[in-house]
C-alpha cells in the first residue's frame, strides 16, 4: 500500500510543479525553500525503514484513524462556531 501511495504522490508532485512551471509560478524564493527542505527530505527518507519496524505493530491504522477523527471534529466545531 505505501508503494502505490508514494507513486500517486510522486506522480501528483510532478503535476503540480509542472503546472506551476507553466504558469510562472516557480521564481527563485521557491527554488531556495525548496533547497533548505532537501535535508529533512534525505534525514526522513533514511529514517524511515528503521521506524516501520516500530510503526508496523498494528497501533498506526487506529492512530491514523483517531487523528483523521479529531481533524474532522475540529473541522465541525471550527465550521459551527465561526
């Protein structure tokens, strides 16, 4: 399931910054903040075969469930009180 996820994100990445190529959207200031997230890119792509061992233990669907939750409750009071 990760491998078909990191090709749709690859795949909409490559999208979005040709259409923000063709639409001039792309001027030195985004290159540079580009630039500095290079490290934490590397730092996380080679962390992150050592955390599956710790994420992979049946805890990360309910996780992810329980934060997709209080993103939506969150979302609700937000609409409700504003």
């Amino acid at each position: 399931m990760r491998a078909t996820l990191a090709a749709y994100f690859v795949a909409g990445s490559l999208l979005s910054l040709a259409g923000l190529l063709i639409g001039g959207q792309v001027d030195a200031g985004a290159v540079q903040a580009a630039a500095v997230m290079v490290p934490f890119l590397l730092a996380g792509f080679a962390l992150s075969t050592p955390a599956r061992r710790l994420l992979d233990r049946g805890w990360t669907r309910p996780a992810v469930l329980a934060l997709a939750a209080a993103g939506a409750v969150a979302l609700l009071a937000q609409t409700a009180l504003g």
